[in-house]
C-alpha cells in the first residue's frame, strides 16, 4: 500500500517577514486499524529517506507495531501496520516504538514487548531491524538487564567527528532509575543495559535521549520525589560506559499532575524532551529542553498549561530560566500538550505541540510550531495544520492498556537538511492514524539585474523599484523550468530577493525575465543551496550573461543591465516593438504601461529613443 501527497506547498509569510512552505496535511498509511504514539527519524546521511512508526491494533485486544518508510523526502509511503519477520509472521510488540534510521540505513526499532519467559506478565526492551527498508524484520532481540521497561526512547550516532560513530542507544525507565543500552552492529546485538540515573528508587517515567559531534550522550527525564518536580539530567563522554548525573538539575512548575493533565476525558502530556544543535554554527553544542509548565513564582507560564524551553551552552552544567515558547494568550487558558523539539542544520529551534488557541470551546486542537533562530531566545509561530480535530477516548475495543482515557504519549519531529518532518496521529478522519506534514524555511536568492531603461546614471540607481520573475532551470537539454519566483527590485540596491520552494539544492541556470527587456540567462549553471540559497549579480561584468547579452549602461562605476525594449515579449527588439511604443507615445499614454521603457510613467520619444538604439542593433535572446 503507498499514499502519496498530491498537493502543493502552502507558501506561509510569519511576523519576521521570512517566508515557510508546509505541506498541506495528509495520512502516510490510510487504514482502518488503530495509529497512535507516532515517532520518526530521518537518515544521517541521506535526507530523502525517512522512517516513521506508531503503535496499531492488528491483534484483536492486542497491540503491534507500524512502520512506514519514505524515500523522496517524505511525497509517498509505503509500509505495513504490522512488522513481520522474513517468514511472515507478525512481531508481537505492546508499545513505545521509536524508530533510528542509523548511518548505514538500517532502521532500528525497540518497542516495550511481552516477556519473553511464558508467563511472566512484565515488559521487556525488544528490538527489530531492517536492512531492506522495512520489507521485512529481524525477530525480536530481547535486550539483557531489564527489569520492567516503559518509555522507550532511541537515538543513533550520525556524527562523522564522534569516535562511537555509528552506534544507537536506546533509553527508558523502569521502577529502578532510567537505563541506557547501545549496539555496535547496527541493532544485531545490544549491550547490557546499566543505569543512568542515580540510584534513589522514585518515579522517572519518560525518558530522552541525543548525541553530540563528539560522541557524547546526554539523557533527561521528569524526576518525581514527593511534593517537589524536577527535570534529571546525565550524559557521558566515553560512549555509555561512565555517567555523570543528577536527579535535580532544573526545578519545574509542572502542569497538573506532573507533566500530565485531562482534556475532553483523555489523559495528554508535556514530558520533557531534549534536543542538540549540532549545526555547526554560533550555538553548537547547545542542548535544550521543552516541556509543559503550570503557573508558579519561578514560571514564565500563563496558565497550567505552557510549552517552555530551556537551554545550556555548556553540556548540562548549568541551565538558563525557563522560556515561554507559545504565543501569549493574553489571560485565555488554552492548552498546548505533546512537545517535540528538533534542532535543524541552520541552528534553528524547531519545537512542535497541539494547541486549541483557534477554539472557543478550547476543545478542538490544531499542530503548531514555534521556530527560534536566535539560540532559543525568541519564538515564532507557524500553524502546521490545514483543519482542526478533537482528542477523544478511545472506543473499548481499541483502549490500551484498557486505560480509557489513555491515547498515547508523543508526536514524532525530526530534521533532514533544511525541512522539517512531522508525524502526529488524530481522529479527524474518524480513526486515530498518523498524519504527516513537512514545512522547511525558504533561503532567500539575491539576484541584483537592471533594466536598462530605468537606470539613473547620475545617480547611479534605478528610477523606480520594478519587479521581475526569476525562473531556475535544468542544466540539462531541453533545460526544463523547475521552479520560479517574482520579487520587487530595489530601486538603490538593484537587488532582489527570491524564494524557490520546489527546488532541491543543485546546479541549476538562472533566467531572468522582465516586461519590456530582453531575457536573459546566466552564463553557465550557478549551485543552489537549499540552505542557504545563493546570490547572483548580473550588473558587474558583461559575461555573467549568457552570449554576453548585456548592454554596457555606465562606465564609472562599470555597470551592465538588460536591453530595453522587447515590448511583445517575442525574444527580439524590432519593428513591431516600436510600432508598439510610438502608438502608446502618440496618445500621450502616461501610467503603468509596458511601452513605458524609462519608467517615468510617460511614453514619450525617451522611450522611442531607447528602443530605436536597440533595435539598430538586432538584440535577441541567446539561450544554451
């Protein structure tokens, strides 16, 4: 089975001014059986491909597991809600799966799963992998030292720097601490799991866990020890075999009933996760937390209900104030639950939750994110979401745990390149599946072009801003149009700036096109970066155009620009062009018109006088 979006890119502009394409909504494997407690994990190496996971229902009463697999950037799926092993027989798993794709593109799933001693009614840590994209799995490896697991997190190691490159860990709690197992053969074997927590019995349900450029390994979790909340913390800097830790790094203001609360009879949550910025850039190496926070002297909350944030620049050792990450609701409860947090390769704080900041019965829900760029300082917010849905109880016959009120724990987020991925379930279909979106910053084009006919030599700049489309092409025959864009030039800078959504970083050429000028291309292909962009300056030398089809404009300081004067946009400057202005010239046309070559809003013999140079001259376009 494959579901594939068909739509387009939902171009959103925020406060900042900065332009965001999200994908409109869409399930990755419509089904009629159960999807929730979605996660997903993107490869090291290769952002195309791109995992997910969630509990299902395919045993009556039972649970097992899903998993989906997309290798074009998350446009289509394929996948099964049952793992199965080579001979075809289903896996039986009870919960928690939280699939890593590691370095050499094998997926790696541990999940709770029953004991492996019959019966034994505690759960233990189990773990498939794959090495045919998810087409089939290894029977279940029970991982050695576990008590009774819950909360099951996972992480690979996908630094080239790190010395344990390529190892993946998994963490979660039990009644004794939080423990941590690793593999060094891509999830065939795993190693004793040992605690990392420190040795105090209390409660510590939900763990998580990431990796640093250097090997390092940092975990958290929500520490419960009578009336008093913490957030734990521990990492290790020799591949798992030592540990730093303490069970009271930050105190917290968590939400009614410690990092949970009800809404509409279903439990939901705000645990803490962590994330690292590995970008390379001014905060690399910076972890953050985000989790719910209530109302308290030491919170920034508005209500019991807040997604906050906190940071470190120095690996743990100390911790900044709590930061509010949602939009004020000026006084209005409202809730926000299910956090995730990724760090993308700009540096960039990306945090996603459910929020009913749209409802006045503050019941029905929409998938927000608040994005920082400025090392978690400063938020803003882009609604996910293309419509609205409302958490419910599941019916009887899908309840886990026979919990009624119980839906699950977590929403998936994870980063590949410059673009976002999102994986949540909900009911809005009139089942609980998983839904995803993409969303990805665009990288602004800087593109400085002139038209010759509005250029002020005395003044060295345009007569007017004027806008003008920019399309990228294929470097290859027949040189498709892949994408393209309009922006407004600047009329002291000659400078615009583009953004192209539907466009992969690569080698592309640039053709630029304005209303009354000869188009003209780059002089060979230019590098695109989906992160960065690219910029592009067709003013400073004469073969930055292809076939040097620029006109020499100004000689102090040295500018080119386009010919002017390709009024009927028919690749060439000759009679029917003048016809065309010499009729607007003698009924004294003045406005916004195309034979308006100076842009001074009057057609008259300067522009005649522009056009009959040009055309003396037999200017055209010259393509590849």
């Amino acid at each position: 089975m494959k579901s594939k979006f068909w739509g387009f890119f939902i171009l959103i502009t925020v406060s900042a001014g900065e332009i965001f394409s999200v994908t409109p909504n869409f399930r990755i494997f419509p089904s009629i059986n159960l999807q929730v407690e979605t996660s997903i994990a993107t490869h090291p190496l290769n952002p195309q491909i791109i995992a997910g996971s969630c509990i299902t229902d395919i045993y009556p009463g039972g649970y097992t597991t899903g998993a989906y697999i997309s290798t074009n950037g998350g446009n289509t799926w394929t996948g099964t809600n049952s793992i199965r092993t080579s001979s075809n027989a289903i896996i039986s798993t009870v919960g928690d799966p939280t699939i890593v794709i590691d370095k050499d593109g094998v997926l790696i799933l541990p999940y709770v799963a029953p004991s492996p001693i019959q019966g034994h009614n505690d759960f233990r840590v189990g773990v498939s992998y794959s090495t045919n994209n998810g087409s089939s799995w290894s029977a279940t490896y029970y991982v050695p030292g576990v008590d009774s697991a819950d909360k099951i997190v996972s992480a690979t190691d996908g630094a080239p720097t790190s010395p344990y490159y390529g190892r993946s860990y998994i963490a979660y709690s039990e009644k004794r601490g939080v423990y941590l197992s690793y593999t060094t053969n891509n999830g065939q074997t795993w190693s004793v799991s040992r605690r990392v927590s420190p040795s105090l019995n209390a409660k510590r349900i939900g763990a998580s866990i990431v990796t640093g450029n250097s090997g390092e390994i940092f975990v958290t979790w929500p520490y419960i020890y009578s009336s008093v909340k913490y957030i734990g913390f521990a990492k290790s800097l020799d591949g798992g075999e030592t540990w730093i830790t303490n069970d009271l790094v930050i105190p917290v203001v968590p939400s009614p009933n410690d990092f949970r609360f009800n809404l509409n009879l279903v439990k939901l949550n705000g645990i803490p996760v962590l994330a690292i910025d590995k970008s390379g850039g001014p905060n690399n190496g910076k972890l953050y937390i985000v989790c719910n926070q209530g109302l308290g002297a030491s919170s920034p909350a508005e209500d019991d209900y807040d997604i906050v944030i906190y940071s470190s620049s120095n690996s743990g050792s100390t911790w900044s104030a709590a930061i509010l990450v949602n939009q004020s609701t000026n006084g209005i409860t409202r809730h926000q639950f299910f956090p995730n947090i990724a760090v993308d390769n700009n540096g960039a704080v990306n945090i996603m939750y459910c929020d009913n900041r749209n409802t006045q019965t503050d019941d029905s829900t929409e998938i927000y994110l608040s994005r920082s760029e400025d090392g978690g300082l400063t938020f803003q917010d882009i609604k996910i979401s293309d419509h609205k849905f409302k958490y419910t109880q599941l019916s009887s016959s899908e309840r886990l745990f026979a919990n009624a009120p119980y839906i699950g724990s977590y929403f998936g987020l994870a980063c590949a390149g410059n673009k976002l991925h999102t994986l949540w379930f909900e009911n809005s279909s009139g089942k609980y599946q998983a839904w995803y979106s993409s969303y990805q910053k665009i990288p602004d084009v800087s593109i400085k072009i002139i038209p010759e006919g509005i250029y002020n030599s005395a003044s060295n700049k345009l007569n007017r801003k004027d806008s003008l489309k920019i399309f990228l092409r294929s470097t290859q025959m027949p040189y498709s149009r892949i994408d393209s864009s309009y922006s407004v030039i600047d009329s002291l800078t000659s400078i615009g700036l583009y953004n192209f959504a539907n466009s992969v970083s690569g080698n592309y050429y640039i053709e630029a096109v304005h209303k009354n000028s000869i188009t003209v291309w780059s002089s060979t292909y230019v590098v695109y970066n989906g992160l960065s962009g690219m910029s592009y300056d067709f003013t400073n030398i004469q073969s930055k155009a292809y076939g040097n089809n620029i006109k020499l404009i100004d000689q102090s300081p040295v500018c080119y620009g386009l010919y002017s004067g390709d009024v009927n946009r028919d690749g060439l400057i000759d009679l029917p062009d003048i016809q065309l202005v010499e009729h607007d010239a003698e009924n004294f046309m003045i406005g916004e018109y195309d034979t308006d070559l100076n842009g001074d809003r009057i057609v008259d013999a300067s522009d005649l006088i522009i056009i009959e140079n040009n055309s003396q001259n037999y200017i055209y376009v010259i393509t590849p």
